[in-house]
C-alpha cells in the first residue's frame, strides 16, 4: 500500500501524569523488561491515521478475531535514546528505523507511518520519559515502535484498522560479555522471496524453537543458514554477523532474506573509514569453522541495536562439536565497538551525521 499519510495531531491525554507519578527506575533493568508506563498511539480507521495519543500505559482492547491475533498481522522496529553524559537525549539514525517500519509494512500491505509521523511519535515519548533515560554507558531507553492489524474478520487479507504504538523500556544492552551461538543446520528462519529482509513480528515467532534448543545445549543463541543451501551465513535471530578473517571485515552480503540492519551499516562505515578492508558476500559456515581451526579468523561478533556489538567466543554443533574463538575479544571488535558506542553515547564528534538530538 505504502500512501504517505497526513501527519496526524498529537493529544497529550490528561492521564499521562498521574501514571509518571509514582514510577521509579529499578536497579536492575536488563533488557525490555522494565516499562515506562507511558505509550503513544494512534488509530488507523476509514483510510487515515487518526490523532495520535500520548498517554498512559494500558492494556489494549481488540477482538479476539483481530488479524494481528488470527495472522500475526504486526511490524516493529527496535531504536534507542541515549543519554549517558548528555544533556538532551540522542537517538540514533532514526530516520532509518522510519524507512525500514514503512519497507516492513509496506511489504505485508499494511499502511506505512510516514517518517514525519515516526519522529513525531519517538519524540513525543522520549521528551516525556526524559527522567527514566538510565544515564551509564551501556544503558538507554529502549524504544518499539509497531503496527498490528485489528480489524476483527477471520478471512485471510488486509485488514480495514490499524494500530501505531510506540512503547519506551529503560534497558541495558541484551546480551553483556561474550555469546556462544549454535549452527542452526535443520531449520529455516525464512524463504527466498520470503519475508527476512523486513521486521514482521511473525519471522522471529520462527526462531523461538530454535532458540529454546540452542539455550537446552547452553549456547546462547542460533545462528541462522540460507534457506538454499544451509552453507551461507545469514544472521543470527535479532543480529547481524561480521568476521575478521585475516584483519578483513567480512559480513554477509544482503541479498534478501536477512535483515539490513542500521548497526551492520553503521560498523560497515565505521570500519572503512578506520582503514579496514570491509567485504560484503556470501560466507560458507564450514569455510570460516576451518578458518577458525587455523587461526585464519580469530574474531567474530553480532551486532544489532539491542547487541550492539557482542563478540562471539565459540560456534557448536548439535553433535557436541565445538569451535572456540581465539580471541573472542580481540582488538578489531573492541575498536569498533569503542568507536560506534562513543558516538551513540555522545562522547565523540559525529563525523557522520547520525545523532538526533530530541531537544525539548
Ligand atoms: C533479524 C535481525 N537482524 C539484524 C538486526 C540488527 O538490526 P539493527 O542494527 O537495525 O538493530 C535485528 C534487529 O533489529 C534483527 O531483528
């Protein structure tokens, strides 16, 4: 569908206070757990966006016939506001997260936000939760935009109502230390010509299964195969993947089933204006487990909005192999992380543009 829609005007309701009163930070956050219990949203109905709301948390009130419950009928996206030493909060690229929600709902025929209304949205949430931004290096304030169909018709098609919510979690980064990642060799998480390289809630359903198994085996998580061939590294299930094979970057290109995510471009643009050689294509999974034997590639990592970069200290098999890393945090990882995170927390010049202040 993808029409650009009227920038819808922003009600702030009357319950907003009174639900911020009594709300205070936890010590302990971890990631998407803790809620601001504040939440945009705004309607889509007779063809338009309605007026956007801001106000207190609440539980929704659809049919139990919505599409979005019958079909998974959902977009999202992941963005974060930081303000660790700054005085006005930051977002990061967040015009991307925009053009990837519109791609996203465009591609399920869903009608898209436009950016204008996007910012207007992320803005108005974090101005409100200013005072719950957690301020240390690693912390932020989480933010999920997403789109669901509601309207209540159990026949397989668009939907004629939409939903924009925009909720705000104070959260740390999702996975502290290093990872061990299971080779997922069975399953798919997508199809060619399928749905991987957008965000629908319904391709990270696919995974869950193989998460729990890879956790059951004590690996953190799965990395993901091309459906084709089960060789090719795609991505893991909220990351991206890079490997430093003979002080290269490699990362796998995308062609169209995995996700092209705002961090992997950023590390892409990071890495080559530090001077390294940064090379896009397909990675056979055995061809790398061999260059990790020899000590070809002794570095690797996932990436991602809520990873940022976590470094990967060993891949496994089902059958009980393992491959560990050589220096699962080596030099080259730590240096872009440095370099990224500086710039997401405010602490080095933005030579890239990709700060937004939310001033206000
Ligand atoms: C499947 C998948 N791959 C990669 C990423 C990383 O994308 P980004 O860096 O935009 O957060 C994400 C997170 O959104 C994801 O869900």
């Amino acid at each position: 569908m993808g029409e650009i829609d009227e920038m819808p005007n922003l009600v702030v309701d009357a319950n907003i206070q009174s639900a911020l009163a009594d709300f205070e930070l936890p010590t302990e956050l971890g990631f998407g757990r803790v809620l601001v219990p504040v939440m945009y949203r705004c309607d889509y109905a007779d063809g338009v966006w309605q007026s956007g709301h801001l106000g207190a948390l609440e539980p929704l009130s659809i049919s139990p016939a919505a599409k979005v419950l019958q079909y998974g009928h959902q977009v999202f996206e992941g963005l974060k506001a930081y303000k660790t030493g700054l005085n006005a909060p930051q977002l990061f690229r967040p015009e991307m997260n925009a053009q990837r929600l519109a791609s996203s709902a465009e591609r399920i025929d869903m009608p898209c936000v436009s950016t204008a209304h996007f910012m207007q949205a992320v803005e108005a949430v974090v101005k409100v939760c200013d005072a719950f931004i957690p301020t240390e290096s690693g912390q932020s304030l989480y933010l999920r935009p997403y789109i669901m169909g509601t309207e209540a018709d159990l026949g397989l098609g668009r939907s004629d109502t939409y939903t924009f919510i925009v909720l705000a979690s104070p959260s740390e980064i999702i996975q502290k230390g290093t990872m061990k990642v299971l080779i997922e060799r069975e399953r798919s998480r997508v199809a060619i010509g399928g749905t991987g390289d957008v965000k629908l809630g319904s391709n990270y359903t696919a995974g869950i299964a193989s998460a729990r198994r890879a956790n059951e085996q004590g690996f953190n998580q799965s990395i993901w195969l091309d459906p084709e061939s089960r060789k090719m590294i795609e991505e893991l299930s909220g990351m991206n993947f890079f490997a430093v094979i003979d002080g290269e970057l490699h990362t796998p290109a995308l062609l169209g089933s995995i996700l092209p995510g705002i961090t992997r471009d950023s590390i892409v643009q990071l890495a080559f204006a530090m001077g390294y050689k940064v090379v896009e294509r397909s990675i056979n999974i055995d061809t790398l487990l061999a260059q990790i034997g020899s000590g070809q590639c002794r570095e690797v990592f996932a990436c991602g909005t809520a990873a940022v970069i976590t470094p990967i200290s060993e891949f496994g098999e089902y059958d009980g192999t393992r491959y560990p890393l050589a220096e699962p945090e080596g030099i080259i990882t730590a240096e872009l992380k440095g370099a990224l995170v500086d710039i997401q927390e405010g602490r080095a010049a933005d030579n890239f543009g990709w700060a937004h202040p939310v001033i206000g």
